[in-house]
C-alpha cells in the first residue's frame, strides 16, 4: 500500500483528510510541524507528501526544499487556501508536483494523488533504466498541465465542437467559451491550452464569480509586500503566473465594471503594473474566457462593456447542451462509470436498459456534471453488477415527467401536439423536431400533411 506523509498543523482538517485517504486505501503519517516531518521523512519511505503552505514552525516551501535537497524524487503537493495560489504556483517552478486548493474537492483529491503516483512510478523506472545518469527533468507534469480527460463525442454537434477546438487552438485569438453550466467549457478550456504552442507552459484557470471585486485586481496584478493593510507578502496576479501561457476566465460575465476596465487595459496595453509597484511587468498570454450567461445581453443592458467583449470574442464557441448530444450520452455515461469503479473501487459493468432510455429522454439542467454525480451516486448504491432503475432518485423520475418531451400517442392528437412544440420552439422547426424527437424532414412532412404552414 502507498505511504502518505501528511504535513498540517490544522488538527480537525488533518484527521479530515487522513481518514478520507485511508478509506481510499493510503497508508497515511501525520505530521503537525516541520520538524517531525523531517524526523519522519528520515525514518519512512514515503510515496507522496501533502504539506500545508503555512507551519507552525515554518513553511511547506522550505519542506519541499529540504525533499529536493535530499535529493529524493518523493512528490510534494500543497495544500493552500485561495489566496495563496499564487504562491503554490511559484512552488511548483521550484519543484513541488501540485498544489490543491481548500476546501478540497474530493475527486481532485484522488486525481492528483494518483497522477503523483504515476509520475513517482516513472520516475523509478527512468532511474533503474539510466543506473549512472542522474534523473533531473522536473515534474513538471503538474495538474494544471496534465491531459485532461476527454470523451470527444460522435454526435454531429460534437464533431463541430472539435473541429473548432482544432482550428483555433494552435493560433493565439481570444476564445469566448459559452454554454450551459456543467457543459465542459473548463475541459474545452484546457483542451485548447493542450493542442497549443503553448502547452508546456501554464494554464491558469480563475473563477472570476467567486473573487471580491475589492481584491480582483491584487488577484489578477499582484501586488507587493506592506501595499495594503493585509498584504504580508509579495503575491504573484494572474496574469503573471499564466505568462508565457494560457490565462482561462471562467465566469467573466461577473467582473464588476470597473474590474472589466483593469482587465481591458491590462490586454491591450500587454502589461501590468503589481499593487504597490514602480515597474511594469510585460506578459504574454493567450486569453480564453467563458460563460454560461448572454453577454450580447448584458451588454445591451450596459452591464458588460462593449470594447471588452469584442476584445474577449475573437471566436467564440458554444459547448452544446447534454440534452442536444443525444448520439453522446451513452458514452459519456461508460466513461463516468468507469471513473466511478475506479474511486469506489467497484465493478459495475453497464446500465439496464430502462436506465439508458432515461438518459436519453431527461433534460439534464445541470449537463455533464449532473450526469457525472448521478453516475457516482448509482455506482456507490449499487449492489448488482449492472446499474437498474431502482436507484434512478424520485427527483429525476418527476423531472422526467414533468418536461416538455412530447410523444405521439395517436393519430388524432398529432396535429395538436405540432402545433404546441412549434409553439414552444417559438416556431423553430429544428427545436420543434427535437421536442417531439423526430427528424427535421418529417416534422416538415407532416406539417404540410396538416397544412400548417
Ligand atoms: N469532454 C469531456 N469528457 C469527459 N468529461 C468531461 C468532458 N467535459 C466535461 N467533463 C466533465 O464534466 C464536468 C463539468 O465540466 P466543466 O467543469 O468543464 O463544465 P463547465 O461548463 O465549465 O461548468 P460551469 O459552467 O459550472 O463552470 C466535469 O466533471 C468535467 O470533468
């Protein structure tokens, strides 16, 4: 079994996180300060450290150091609150695998834990490969790096996804991503960072809806040690962190004017100027934004400025609703069971077929993320090898029944049924077809067989 060192001076967080751990089958060490970490790094053969940034007695950088000195290929992984990011990235310039920021997102937790493991595996083998040549490239096969996990779908709305995905990536136009929430547009996000010139530098993924706007322009700038009361360090923005880069956006739609004014100077000017500064700092990046509200709109509205949408919508790209990639679900539904065996540790082989028909026929509101949580529930509450209706939540089943999918029942009411979904559709015929999940062309036949023209 993998050994764990867990260095965090929080005692509820740390017993929090080892007992997560060990239900995941880690042998986990806890260590409350820096030096009997040292004293058990000393002792144990450890494949992994997790170490909090601060420490009673120091820091998790100078932990890192200490393992880097020592020569040792142990991986580290940080443990950081939201405005030490920029800080952990600095970390990882110097060596650290990863960082995780709290609260933490348990399948975040395992991903890394487990790409460490992998890299630690590699590492190994490179070593008794290459006996007298000493191993040092870095890890810089990091999280923010790594190949994220991709199902490219077969429908047709797939195929268009993709081909924009291929088309614009290798170039540096801004990308506007827009789509539902839960549709993938942080995936699509990286999968342009990745298949760019620019993908063995970083990818800086912001939410831009959960910053204050009193502190987006120290998150985004930086800002130097004693600008502000609070400021107790030198912090690296965003901007600069991502330089050489990709610089995600996600919720842009949220900035408040006046941060949308800082961001639009900072792109075209190309540079940006830390809080508490003298000099500028010149940055390269390739700016990729998303949102799932109309922004057309809120700039009619004046909420959102014009020239910054212009400047953030060089290409935009919309991620198609789960409920309009029919041809998809099946394979994204195989591709989140067979997540779920692996961290549930189960082997659920497939769905019933009465499970499959649900998933084509529900709406889906919360898109890959909904499918993904219903996937993991089911595979957890299942107790045959195939996943059955009997776990399918009341929830779902009344929503199901609730939606505007109509089907033809008879002869008689299929005029009137058109005519409602043509209604609905605000006379689109392609929604129309799809609300009453028939083909364009026989929609068309049978409106002209019922003369509604
Ligand atoms: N193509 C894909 N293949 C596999 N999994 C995917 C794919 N796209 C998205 N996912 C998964 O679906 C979930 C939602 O994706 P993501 O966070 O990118 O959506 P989003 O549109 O950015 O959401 P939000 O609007 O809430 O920010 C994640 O768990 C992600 O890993």
């Amino acid at each position: 079994m993998k050994q764990i060192l867990l260095v965090e001076d929080d005692i509820t967080f740390s017993k929090m996180l080892k007992h997560f751990l060990e239900r995941n089958k880690y042998v986990v060490d806890v260590s409350f300060n820096m030096r009997s970490a040292s004293a058990q790094l000393k002792k144990n053969n450890y494949d992994l450290v997790f170490t909090d940034l601060r420490l009673p007695d120091g820091n998790g950088i100078d932990l890192l150091k200490q393992i880097k000195d020592e020569n040792t290929n142990i991986p580290v992984v940080l443990l950081t609150s939201y405005a030490e990011v920029s800080t952990a990235v600095q970390a990882m310039k110097q060596g650290a695998f990863d960082y995780i920021s709290k609260p933490l997102n348990p399948d975040e937790v395992l991903e890394v834990v487990s790409n460490a493991l992998e890299i630690k595996k590699e590492n190994k083998s490179k070593a008794a490969n290459t006996s007298k040549k000493e191993n040092n490239t870095s890890n810089k096969n990091n999280n923010t790096n790594s190949k994220p996990e991709f199902v490219k779908g077969i429908s047709a709305e797939s195929k268009v996804l993709n081909e924009y995905i291929e088309l614009v990536a290798p170039t540096n136009i801004s990308v506007l991503i827009t789509g539902e929430s839960g549709t993938g547009k942080e995936v699509v996000a990286k999968s342009i960072h990745l298949k760019s010139t620019r993908s063995d530098k970083p990818f800086i993924a912001v939410d831009c809806g959960s910053i204050p706007k009193e502190i987006a322009s120290s998150e985004f700038f930086g800002h130097k040690k004693g600008s502000f009361t609070g400021a107790i360090n030198d912090k690296i923005g965003h901007f600069e962190a991502a330089n050489g880069g990709t610089l995600f956006l996600d919720e842009v739609g949220n900035l408040s004017y006046e941060n949308q004014i800082q961001l639009l100077r900072a792109l075209q000017e190309r540079k940006v100027k830390p809080i508490g500064s003298s000099s500028e700092i010149m940055v390269d990046i390739r700016l990729v934004t998303a949102t799932n509200e109309d922004l057309l709109e809120a700039v009619k509205k004046g909420d959102f400025r014009e020239d910054l949408y212009h400047r953030l919508n060089e290409f935009s790209i919309k991620v198609p609703s789960l409920k309009d990639r029919n041809d998809d679900i099946i394979l994204y539904a195989d591709f989140f069971l067979d997540k779920a065996n692996k961290e549930l540790n189960k082997s659920i082989v497939g769905f019933s077929k009465e499970v499959l028909t649900f998933f084509q026929s529900y709406q889906w509101p919360g898109n890959l993320r909904e499918l993904s949580n219903f996937i993991k529930r089911a595979t957890l509450l299942s107790q045959e090898d195939i996943i059955d209706k009997s776990v399918l939540p009341e929830e779902m089943l009344q929503a199901q029944n609730n939606t505007k999918v109509h089907k033809f029942s008879t002869k008689e009411n299929e005029k009137e049924l058109i005519i409602r979904a043509l209604k609905e559709a605000s006379n689109n015929k392609t929604q129309a077809a799809k609300l009453l999940r028939i083909t364009r062309k026989t929609l068309y036949n049978k409106m002209k067989e019922y003369s509604l023209n």
